[in-house]
C-alpha cells in the first residue's frame, strides 16, 4: 500500500480506536531513541482483503505476519545509491531475518521516520546511512530480542542460550525452533528492551556483504513508478527552459512559431526562462524544443572550466591567502598572511636548518581539480503542485 493510501486507511480507522491501542512508546539508547508504534499497524500496511495472515508490529519499522512474512519500512528515497536495499539489509541482520523473504515499504510522512541526526524527514546530502545505521540496528536488535524472550518462555529457557537465524527463533542446545509467525504475538505482548544488545561484527550475515538491489527489477521490466509518472485528474504539465548561464534572462520568444502544437495550453513567462503548458508531459516537451527562445549574454556567458582553473591558479601564486582555521603549529610553514602576520621569532635560526635540525614537519602537497558542473541530476527533476479556490482564468 502506498503511504497516502495506508494514511487514508488510518483517517477511517480512527474513529474505532481506543486510546490504548493508539500509541505504545519505549525510549531506547542514551539519544532518546523512540519505539513508536501506530494502533493496529496491521490496519494501516495490510492491503484491503488481505486476511489470511495477521500482521503484527514490533515497532515503527518493523511488522512480521503469522505467515512468517517480514516487513521492514523504508523512509528514504531511493536515488540510485541503493539505500532502499542498504538501510533494510543492517535492521534484518540484526533481526536474524531470512532476506530472501523480506519485503518493503514506503513510510508515510511522519516525525517518527525523521533523520535521527537532524530531526526532519528528507534524503540527501548523503546522510541516510550516517544517520540511520545505529537506529536500525537498534530496531533490529530490540524486535529480536522480543521474539527471543517469547521463544524462551514458551520452552522455559533461559533466553541467553537462545538466537535467531533464518526469520527463527533457535534454542542453541537442543536445536529446537520456532518460526517468526509463531513467536511474534506473544513477542509483541514483550515491552521492548531500552537497550538491545548489538549483534557484533563477526556475527554479521548481510552488512558488509555485496547483495542484489532490490529496486533493480522494477527498473528493468518499467513497473517502477516514478515522480513524473504520478497523474491527478486535470492534471497540466509543464516544460521548463532557463538561462543556460547565471545572470542571464530571456531575450525574447516567439509564441507563434509553436502555433497548431497539439495539447499546448499556455506559454508562460518565468524568472530567468520559459515554461510550456500543456496536457501531456511530451506535448510540453516537444513544443518547448520548438519554440524560438534567445536567451540574452550575462557576465557567465564566458565562465568555463578553463577560466575557472586559470582564475584559481593567479590566486594559488599569489600571496593574498588568508589563514581561515588553524589546527597545530600556525606558523610551521612560515608563510605571511595578509589577516595573520607571521611571527618572526618562529623563523628556524640558519645554524639549525645547516645542521640538518628541522623545526617544522616534513611537507606534502597535492592537488585536485573538478570540472564546472551543475551538481544536479541527469534525470527530469520534477514537482508537483496542487491549487484550488481559484477562479477559473484567475492569476494564481
């Protein structure tokens, strides 16, 4: 289910729950970390008509059904890094989940999936695993050992000589098991442990290892749906063209030269460009190519990867450099700076430097370059916007 569909689900579940199946918390790890878990979790993720098993919630990102499925929700969105497969493989190797089993899904926008670093809901910026690794191993950790506390109660056993591999529950010296679906309501009957014991490294089955990209198969065979494939009724598309160079603006268009391209609702004038409307994403695409467009020259017309390396490298011979930070020995490369003068009495003494005493570390340089590139993506970028109250024609 998607999550606009599982909150939809809640909005009409709402009326029948109680306050105490609302909400159950347990603050875990020194950061506050908290288990937050939605009433009848079932009733929010489980797809309409989908009885046959009962799906139970462990915590805000783990449910496991009586059938011994195994999901595990995702908050961050997959860019191409693979963390829709990274983030759900740390939480099922603490868990002791059979991956081959594991499905996912989408996390509904919720202060509950917020970064834990820097408590808001976004991806990017590279911080989903830095930010996210501890938490599901902690989630991981703590679903585990409630279902290993349900596994040892039901043997009489001390939950110490007890594991889990393979979505069950393993009692070490007599080898008997349990299965996932078997254990997970009476593990949900278990208050979550405030702080799980971490799997250690060695004991690592998934983290660390190369594992398929669980978001290949849908890209291959198309079912993948992206932004840009998402329609509402009455929904218009747009084409957007701007200055290729900063500073620079439209010179002029001309609206006819697209005349008679179907499906073309307007030509809009927009900051520094142009945007064609149109009721298909094509149609706007297509007109757009079409459409005469100058754009006017700007101080950046001449800016390029070339001018940019030559403007750095008068700066790097010069000797206007500016001592930003210092960490050490400021003065151990006795070098001027222009916000910083250089001590003098720091200078080695010229019988020193002869006698082969160095006063300073040895030096090491090297330099890199990048080109002048847009730090954009290759692909559409895209947004959606929804308006409403407007009349008809009415500026928006």
């Amino acid at each position: 289910m998607r999550a606009a569909e599982a909150m939809d689900h809640v909005e009409s579940a709402s009326a029948k729950v109680d306050r105490r199946h609302f909400l159950f918390t347990a603050t875990m790890a020194s950061g506050g970390l908290l288990l937050k878990c939605a009433v009848s979790p079932a009733d929010v993720f489980a797809s309409p008509g989908a009885e046959a098993a009962k799906v139970v919630t462990l915590n805000t990102w783990l449910k496991i059904g009586t059938d011994d499925s195994v999901t595990i929700v995702v908050s961050q969105a997959e860019m191409g890094q693979g963390i829709r497969t990274t983030l759900p493989a740390v939480l099922a190797d603490e868990l002791g989940a059979d991956w081959s089993r594991v499905q996912l899904e989408d996390s509904p926008t919720d202060p509950a999936y917020r970064n834990p670093r820097i408590n808001w809901q976004f991806t990017g910026n590279s911080e989903s695993t830095p930010s996210f690794f501890e938490l599901m191993r902690q989630m991981g950790a703590s679903a585990r050992e409630m279902l290993i506390r349900a596994a040892a109660q039901k043997w009489k056993v001390d939950p110490a000589t007890c594991r889990t591999e393979a979505s069950k529950g393993v009692h070490k010296s007599s080898r008997r098991s349990l299965r996932f679906g078997e254990l997970v309501e009476a593990a949900a009957k278990i208050s979550p442990p405030a702080k799980p014991t971490l799997k250690s490294e060695k004991d690592w089955s998934l983290i660390g290892k190369s594992l398929p990209r669980v978001d290949n198969p849908s890209k291959v065979d198309g079912s993948a749906v992206f932004g840009i494939d998402f329609k509402l009724p009455g929904l218009a598309h747009a084409a957007v063209r701007q200055s290729p160079v900063f500073g620079g603006d439209v010179a002029s268009f001309d609206r006819s030269s697209i005349a008679g391209f179907p499906g073309i609702i307007e030509v809009v004038r927009i900051p520094n460009g142009i945007a064609v409307v149109a009721e298909t994403y094509w149609q706007a695409k297509t007109a757009l190519d079409a459409l005469n467009l100058t754009f006017s020259e700007a101080p950046g017309t001449a800016v390029s990867t070339s001018t940019l390396r030559d403007d750095y490298r008068r700066a790097m011979d010069g000797n206007e450099w500016l001592l930003v930070h210092v960490e050490g020995n400021a003065d151990a490369l006795h070098h001027e700076y222009p916000n910083v003068p250089l001590a003098k009495d720091t200078i080695p003494a010229t019988s020193a430097v002869s006698a082969g005493k160095e006063t300073y570390p040895t030096i090491y340089s090297q330099e890199y370059e990048s080109q002048f590139l847009a730090h954009a993506t290759k692909k559409t970028s895209k947004f959606h916007a929804r308006f409403w109250g407007a009349a008809s024609g009415e500026d928006l």
